[in-house]
C-alpha cells in the first residue's frame, strides 16, 4: 500500500535463477544486428528494475508461477527488442503493457482454462478529470486489510477477484501506478480505471472482512 509496509509481504517476486535467466536473455533476435552498448545500458537502467514487478503482475494474471516465468521471459526479449520504440514516460508502464499482452497471449494457449471476465461501466468524464487535480486519498479500508491480514489469505482473495478488476488492483495497490500509467497499461481511460479499482477493492473486501461487514463496504466501493 502506499501507507506502510503490508504491500511488500503480499507482493510476488521473480525467484532469483530465473532473474538471472532474464536479464543474461534479454539479446538480440536471431539474424538481427547486435544493439549498441548504449541501447542495453541504458536497457538495463530503465527496464531491469521493474523486473519484480513484471512477475508479480504476471503472477496474479496468470494465477500460475511457472507459466508467469515463461511469460516475463517472453515479455521482457519482446521488451529489449523494442526498446528502440520507447520514447520516454513511464518505463515501468511501457513493459507492464508487453508483460500483460504476453499473459493474455499464454492464457489464451492454456487449454481448458476460463477465465471469469464481467463488464463495468466507467466514471464519468467530470470524475475522470479530478483524478490529475487532487491527490490520492488516505488509506481506504480495503488498503487498511493488506496491513493487517495473513499474506497467504490476502493473496488468495486476490486471485479470486475476476477481471478486469484483478489486474487494476494489483497496478494501483501492489504496484503503486498512478492512474494514468494504469489507463496506458490497460488502454482505458482514467475513468474506467477508478471504476474497476473500486469494484475490486468493494470484492477483496467481501472476501477478506468478517461476514456482513464486506458487504457494506463494497457497496460503498461501487457507487
């Protein structure tokens, strides 16, 4: 969260063979010329630290470790060899996207898995624009839980939670994106951004709050 420690605890991290793995793959095509020393430096500066966080994000999309692997390995070849095409902003936005298109991809290729996906409607334009004119709100009492809630319990609600609002949950509340850089993740507009967070804040509460108490607060989250 962005008040206090509890995100750490319930963040995934990338195991360290495998980051190791990533960053020694991170080459050129086959055939391709070599990229410059400063093209993979400056690679390295802008990218590589965002690795974690490019597995964690997988992790919770995927609900699956050793496919997650594969799909930040992927991601993160598919970053380097683009990286030519990045033209400033947010570094971590920019690969967080590939990293999301690379696990919808694999997602798609896993036979007999379903993936639960329902429809929201967005905020308004006026409530869209106050976003960039104020700052965050204190911590909410869906937040409040990753502080105070048994790790392995919290990580599970999260699976659970369905997209779309899985992946904003884990952009905003784990990942600590802005708003924006979430909407260029995703491709939505700020608006829908708010409305997603707050309906899968409203349904990690139901999962995680006593019985009844999850219930108000979620209907406070949706409206």
């Amino acid at each position: 969260m962005r008040h206090g420690t509890g995100r750490s605890i319930v963040k995934t991290s990338a195991p360290v063979l495998f980051a190791r793995r990533a960053a020694a793959a991170t080459g050129s095509a086959p055939g391709a010329p070599p990229p410059g020393a400063g093209h993979a430096h400056d690679f390295r500066q802008l990218i590589l630290p965002h690795l974690d966080g490019a597995y964690n994000l997988a992790r919770y999309l995927t609900r699956d470790p050793v496919l997650s692997e594969d799909v930040v390995q992927d991601a993160m070849l598919r970053a380097f060899r683009a990286f030519a095409q990045f033209r400033g902003g947010s570094a971590r936005a920019w690969l967080f996207t590939i990293v999301r298109n690379c696990s919808r991809t694999a997602m798609s290729g896993k036979r007999g898995v379903v993936s639960l996906v329902i429809n929201e409607s967005s905020l308004g334009d006026e409530a869209a624009a106050q976003v960039g004119e104020h700052p965050d709100p204190g911590p909410s009492p869906e937040e409040e839980l990753f502080r105070k809630m048994d790790a392995v319990r919290v990580r599970a609600a999260i699976e659970i939670i369905p997209e779309p609002f899985r992946e904003v949950v884990v952009l905003r509340d784990l990942e600590d994106l802005s708003y924006a850089e979430i909407a260029e993740v995703t491709g939505v507009p700020v608006g829908t951004v708010m409305s997603r967070l707050s309906r899968g804040r409203g349904i990690l509460a139901t999962e995680l709050l006593p019985e009844g108490k999850g219930d108000g607060e979620q209907s406070r989250s949706v409206k």
